[in-house]
C-alpha cells in the first residue's frame, strides 16, 4: 500500500470550546489509537482533503512533534448539512498486528454483456479487509471479461489470496443488467449458432451438385 507522509498538532486541550476554536482556524481535530494511547491533533483542512476525497487508501506517516506514527484513517465525520471533514479517526499499525481497511474495488476487462448493450452496475467502491499491514492492498481488482447480460460477481466469486474480506461472500460487487436496446446474450449465441449451421450446409450442397 502507497504511503504519504501528514504532518500535524498536539492538543493540548480535547474539550468542545478547543475542538471549536480548531475547526475555526480551518483545521480537522484527529485522534490516532491503536497501541494503547490516544493522540488528539489536528491537521490543516486542506492536507486531510487530499487523503479523504479521493478513491485511494494510503498507510499515513503521520508527524506529531516528538512522536511519529504509521496509521490508516478509520473513520471519517462530516457535517450533516456542508459535508465538511469534522473529525478523523486513526489507526495505528503494528507490524503483526491485523488491521480492518477499507480497499478501493477496481473494475478490471470488457464485460461481453456491456457490449451488446446491458448496464454495467458496480455496487461496491471498496471493501473492508482484514489483514497486517504488509498484506494491504492498493486495490482489490475485478475481472469482468467474461461478465454476461444477467450476470454479477460477488465476494465470494474473487480471488484474493490470503487477503480476508470481510464483507457478506453473497454480496454483490458487480453487475450486468439488461438495458433498452440490448441483445440478450443467449440470443446472440443462438444467432451465432444457426449462423454457423447454415455455413456448415453450404459445402454439401456444393458437393450433392
């Protein structure tokens, strides 16, 4: 899993009228746990946005005075009406230690049954894993080649070695459903077929002349 490297502050105090204060000097207070102690800081607004708004999960350095840290963002609390990053939680790994992490889903091929029109549906962005550190993935990547008008791949259906997702097996990642316009894929195998018979008959007739 890619790092990034975060720098941020010490609290010094944890109660509402700092956490106040802090919000107001554009800053997000966080907290990092994990090992047996909390951390409370706070970061610039516009450092956490790159690490929240986007399809990517990172292993954080993160850079607190005296004290550094690895860690993975847990949780993330937005404003109820703005959206605005209010809070984040964090993770703090250790090397033999199993951690729960969200994993950005990748669709990877051309789905037959999209290209006789069906619809394409990805139903999960990310699913949690459960692993150590050295076993996160940047991604967990999807084929879809062979995915047919009807068709959907779930948790169970994905190769992921080691990797234990923690997810429903019968959830639905993936799906291809039948659009407006599209050709069924049975009856385009069906087409197929008597196409190739009629090719079939073609010689014997020659022969029989």
């Amino acid at each position: 899993m890619k790092e990034v490297s975060l720098s941020g502050s010490l609290r010094e105090n944890v109660g509402k009228k700092d956490t106040k204060a802090i919000r107001k000097a554009e800053r997000v207070p966080c907290v990092v746990y994990g090992t047996g102690e909390q951390h409370h800081f706070s970061v610039k607004h516009t450092d956490m946005e790159k690490l929240v708004y986007t399809p990517n999960v990172y292993v954080i350095n993160l850079e607190l005075g005296d004290k550094n840290a690895k860690a993975v963002i847990q949780d993330v609390q937005h404003h109820p009406v703005t959206d605005r990053i209010q809070h984040v939680d964090f993770i703090e790994l250790q090397e033999d230690k199993k951690v729960k992490v969200n994993v950005p889903v990748v669709l990877e091929g051309r789905a037959p049954g999209v290209l006789n029109g069906g619809k394409l549906s990805q139903i999960f962005r990310k699913l949690k894993v459960y692993a150590v550190p050295g076993e996160l993935p940047d991604q967990i990547v999807v084929d879809i080649s062979k995915l047919r008008i009807g068709q959907s791949i779930r948790v169970r259906d994905l190769i992921t070695d080691k990797l234990e997702i923690l997810n429903a097996p019968s959830a639905v990642v993936c799906s291809v459903k039948m659009a407006r316009g599209a050709v069924a894929d049975d009856e385009e195998e069906e087409e197929e077929g008597a196409e190739g018979a009629e090719g079939a008959e073609a010689p014997a007739e020659d022969a029989a002349e």
